[in-house]
C-alpha cells in the first residue's frame, strides 16, 4: 500500500514539473520574441521540434530522473502551443 501511495505521488509531481516549466517557458519566449532580430515564427518552429523531441524519448526513461527531464523539457518547449 506505501508503494502505491509514492507512486501517485511521482505522478503528481511530474504534473506539477509541466505546469511550472511551461510557466517559465512562456516568460523566456515572450522575453525572447520582443527582441526586434528573433523571428516569432522561427522562435515556434524551434520550439516545436525540441517539444517533440522531448515526447519521443519518454518510452527511454527508465528512471524517475530521466523521465523528470523529459518532461521538464517538454513543458520548457511546449510554452509556444
């Protein structure tokens, strides 16, 4: 029963990791978009493909820590949607 109580807290923490790396990513890449030499469409297209990146290697996470990361990165790149 302990062991299934830790696992839905992992799950909930992983949530939280999305929602608060999305939030700094929507302050980093606003930041970056008013810059008059960076091109908002590039910007997205960067984004994007680094967010899409990130999803295809979640079936290779064999750790909480890597699983972490990946989905870290995915709400650090997922902030342009």
């Amino acid at each position: 029963m302990f062991y299934v109580i830790i696992i839905i807290i992992l799950h909930v923490l992983q949530f939280f990791l999305i929602g608060i790396c999305n939030t700094v990513g929507r302050v980093i890449s606003g930041a970056v978009s008013v810059i008059p030499q960076v091109s908002p469409l590039l910007l997205n297209n960067i984004c994007v493909t680094l967010a899409g990146l990130s999803i295809l290697l979640t079936p290779f996470c064999t750790t909480f820590t890597s699983m972490a990361v990946a989905i870290a990165s995915y709400g650090l790149f997922a902030c342009r949607y």
